[in-house]
C-alpha cells in the first residue's frame, strides 16, 4: 500500500466507506447553505451517554440479530447496530427510491447537478458522485484533540454480550441527535426483518418481478429520505427537498456496497455561524490485531497521526488527517468544480470474531469546530458495545490450486547414505506445467516422471531425525502407495522413450551456433561432497539428471571446506 493508493479499494478495505465520507462532504459543501434548516449546535452534547440511566439500561438488554439498523431512543440519541451474519440480499434500491420520489414530488422539471438524462433514470454518474478524497497538506493536519487523547488513559473494558450460536458478531452505538440519517432505519433488503406490504406504496408497486422485501425496502427508503429532506430544508421551497432527496437516493447503492451501515450528516449553528459535519459508520473484513493495524495505518498513512486507544469496548486505532475533498462542478453554484479540505477522524475497532473491523469516521470542513466535533465523537466511541455468539470468523477462503494437476507424482526411495559415500545431490530443475485437455503436448526435452532425489543442503553426517509426514502426494489410483516419510526435491526423470538427438521422428532443432568456449576449469578427481554438478559429470550411472545446462545451478565457488584427520602417531 501507498499513500498515493490509501484511499482505493486495492490498498484498504476500508476505502469505499471512506469514500462514501468524502461524497458526504462534498454533497454538505455544495449544498447545505442559507436554504439549510439548521439546529443549535448543543443538540450535539446535550445527551450524555453517562448521565442517562436509559443507555445502561439498553445496553444490558440482548442485541437482536434481526433488528433494525438504527432506532431512535427517546433521551438518548440513534442507535445503531451492525452485524457480520447479517450480509443483505445486495438488492438495489436507488432505480426504485427515485421512482417513488418523483411519485412523491413529481417528475416535471430537471434535477440540480443532473448532467442530461431524465429524471426517472437518474443515477450517481449523473452528479460525478461519488467521489475520492486525497491526503492534504500536512501542515492542513488537525491536532489530536485533548477528548481523543483522554481516549488512551487506561479503563475497564465491557465483556461482549452472549449471542446465541450463528449470530455471528454485533456492535451497538449511540449516535447523538443533530444527525440526519441517510441510510434507511431498516438497513438494505434482508438485512433486518420487515413488514411487507402488498400493493403500492409510494409509488413502488408490488409483484412486476420485484421481491417484495426489496419493495417493502424501497418503500421504508423513500419514505425516510423524503423525512429528513423536510428536516433539513423546511423552509424553503419543495424543490430544494425534491432535488436533495434524489441525490441522497442516486447514492443508495453506493452506500450499501462500501459496506457502511449509517451515513448521515449534521447541520448545526455555532454562535450564528453554520457548522456541518458527516459520519459514517461501516464493518469491513481486516484480520490483523489491533498493533498490527495502528502500524499499517501509520506507515501507510504518513502524513495521518495515528494512536492507539482502549475502549470500553476494547482496543481501538485512532487517525486523524486531512482530506482534499473534490466539488463536483454539476453540484456547485458556479458549475466549477473545485476542492474542499475537511478535518477527519477515524475509528477502527476490532469485533471480537478476529476478523471484523468497525470503522467510524467523521469529518467536518470547518477546522473552527474540531473541538466541537472530537467531543461528540469520542462520547461516541465511548458507547460501542460487541455481541458475539463465540465462534471465531472463518479464515479468508485460500487461493485456488493453480500446481499442475496432470503429472503423475512418484515417490522413489532414498535410502540413508553411508558416511564413507555420501550420494551426489543433483540440482533440480524447475518442473513445467502439466498440458490440460486438448492443450500441445510438451516437448521431448520436457518429459519426464517428477521423483524425489536429495536437496543440495542434504547432510549425511546429521543425526537420524524422527520420521514426519510429507506434504499430501497425488498418486496413481492403480500405483502402490508410496511411504509417507520421504524427503527430497522434486525432478524430472526422462521417460524410456527420451530421444536426446531427435532422431526418432522428432523434428529437428534449428542450428545454434554455440558460445564462445569459456575457459578450462580444474576438475578434482573425487568429489567427496556433492559439489560437482551433472554438466561436469562424464556420465550418469543413476539417470537422475536433466539434459541441458540451462536448468543447472552453476558450481559453488568454492568446496566446504573439511578438518583434516587426526595424523596416527602410530602409524
């Protein structure tokens, strides 16, 4: 991974959240101004997890696997849960929410940012959404706020509550009021149970080939946005909330795929003055610990500040950064696109499967209001809660075989040399790829049988070790079974048929003009120590050898050297 790379789904899984995060921010840059409704800013840290009985009192209750992915708690803000047995059906809903707004709003009229087409087949590309941020300048970096430096003073953590087996692994937080949620309270279809309703609603018919879960999904969606359209532009005309809600649905399934579970954004007032601000709360798949992931994210995010903290729902990664965040020119005022930097903290929280991640983010474009904000998002962290049924994640599914299934595998003997004759290891060469069916058939030169002969390191003077087990062998249905406690390298036998010179109606080659002859090498009369290779040999009694020098390692520079014997006083 590399800073340039940090923010594309090759190098992190947790790129397509953080780009949801940055569409937020450019979606409040351009269109949350002197039209938006805001709330005084105080909604923020009115309602303290700690001071309010009714947090304790939700937290000890059981986390439902099939619930619903956020609620409103009266005296206490959203909560939000997430679970990693709860995958969805991947249904789309943004073709369906959009029709049923324009039901809602009426299809007449165009779209702000909508670049051509009409407004019943509008999607994100029609708004350049969404978009990628990338790394500002690190003198742009803000400051490690003192509410997430206290996150790394000491403190007790909660066990995860007992869910039952296949439940996999929940978390649960509070997000504060002052948030408009974007994302649906029942999440994407299949994800948590709902009634399904029969008819149309909102002008989502039923039947006509669409499962009537995702109906009744695009149904709750459309109704919801259209509810936090009003919250946030009431006072303005029904065009300005037509035209939000529509981009908010364009960007439905955008979210869903970043794996995000709630993406809202806050509009508020601080001392008259307009503050916004996004969150984004997403699961991913990373199965490093928590060390392991502050150190990739420090080496990879070089111009971030990156601590480790504890929660009192365990171990957690703090990062703090700045992001130049693109406009989109159909979504300015000026139809010029141009950048915006946001201040961004971000969370990532281990779910105790061991191979889960929460990550939370907020970011605001206004740096004046980070203390603002870093207070409201470490209460935030503070009221994490896991559930887990007990049963660790199943590892990443293994890369597929890709070894030569077709070449028949043999295990020949080798039996313990004596010290006096130590046996002379031949190099091996690289074994070639078995032909699939209807591929050419390999050259003659290529043939061969695959056996086991002794490595180059092959000492005889070592003690006898205890017999393990090889690796698994393919072998022949109708060939006897070979033992399992052979050692050696892998090499090509020719078979009986192996015609060296192509004489036996083997095409042959075309002339190779040879190299210049190199210089004659002193050849010692015995090697005692393997250390001849098959080229220099003048014949091979064993047939263990591959024809060609192109396959065999050169001669080492030098023979092991040897401790003379003792001289006999006796003679």
């Amino acid at each position: 991974m590399t800073q340039d790379g940090q923010f594309s789904a090759e190098a992190t899984p947790f790129a397509a959240a953080e780009r949801v995060s940055a569409t937020l921010g450019s979606l409040t840059d351009a269109l949350f101004d002197a039209r938006a409704s805001r709330h005084p800013a105080a909604v923020l840290t009115q309602l303290r997890t700690a001071a309010h009985p009714a947090a304790e009192a939700l937290f000890q209750l059981p986390l439902a696997p099939n619930g619903p992915v956020h609620t409103a708690v009266g005296r206490l803000g959203t909560v939000v849960t997430a679970g990693t047995a709860r995958p969805g059906s991947g249904a789309a809903l943004a073709p369906l929410a959009i029709g049923g707004l324009l039901a809602r709003y009426g299809a007449a009229g165009p779209v702000r940012g909508a670049a051509g087409g009409s407004p019943e087949a509008l999607t994100a590309r029609h708004f350049d959404l969404p978009v990628t941020g990338e790394p500002a300048d690190p003198k742009l970096r803000p400051a490690f706020a003192a509410p997430l430096a206290a996150l790394a003073a000491g403190q007790q953590t909660r066990q995860p509550v007992e869910l039952p087996t296949g439940a996999g692994a929940e978390v649960r937080l509070v997000v504060p009021p002052g948030f408009h949620a974007l994302t649906a309270p029942g999440g994407p279809p299949g994800v948590s149970a709902r009634t399904v309703s029969a008819g149309f609603v909102d002008g989502i018919p039923a039947g006509l080939g669409i499962a009537p879960a995702t109906g009744s999904a695009a149904a709750e969606l459309t109704a919801h946005l259209a509810e936090t359209a009003e919250e946030l532009f009431s006072g303005t005309a029904p065009a300005d909330r037509r035209e939000f809600a529509l981009i908010a649905a364009a960007l439905a399934d955008v979210v869903t795929a970043s794996g995000a579970v709630y993406a809202g954004v806050a509009a508020v007032q601080v001392d008259g003055r307009a503050a916004d601000a996004t969150l984004v709360v997403s699961l991913a798949r990373h199965p490093l610990p928590i060390t392991g992931l502050a150190t990739e994210l420090a080496t990879v995010r070089r111009h971030a500040e990156v601590w480790t903290v504890l929660l009192p729902a365990g171990p957690a990664a703090v990062l703090v950064e700045g992001r130049s965040v693109p406009v989109p020119g159909p979504l300015a005022t000026d139809g010029v696109r141009r950048w915006a930097v946001t201040s961004v903290v971000e969370a990532f929280v281990p779910l105790p499967d061991g191979a889960s991640v929460l990550c939370v983010q907020l970011t605001t474009a206004q740096p004046q209001d980070w203390e603002l904000y870093t207070d409201v998002f470490a209460e935030l962290l503070k009221s994490v809660q896991f559930g887990w049924d007990g049963v660790p994640a199943a590892p990443a599914a293994p890369l597929p075989n890709i070894s030569p299934p077709a070449a028949t595998v043999l295990l020949v003997p080798v039996a313990e040399p004596a010290p006096a004759a130590p046996p002379l290891p031949a190099a091996p060469p690289t074994a070639p790829p078995a032909a699939e069916d209807g591929a050419a058939e390999l050259p003659v030169h290529l043939r061969g049988t695959p056996v086991r002969v002794p490595p180059a390191d092959f000492n005889p003077f070592a003690p006898v070790a205890d017999p393990t087990p090889a690796q698994p062998i393919l072998i022949p249905e109708d060939a006897p079974a070979a033992p399992a406690t052979l050692k050696g390298t892998p090499v090509m036998v020719p078979p009986p048929d192996f015609d060296p010179f192509g004489i036996l109606g083997t095409p042959a080659a075309a002339p190779v003009t040879a190299p210049p002859a190199a210089a004659p090498q002193p050849v010692a009369a015995a090697d005692p120590f393997g250390t001849v290779t098959a080229a220099e040999r003048a014949a091979d009694p064993f047939g263990t050898t591959v024809p060609g020098p192109q396959s065999v390692p050169p001669p080492p520079t030098a023979p092991p050297s040897v401790p003379a014997p003792e001289r006999d006083p006796f003679g």
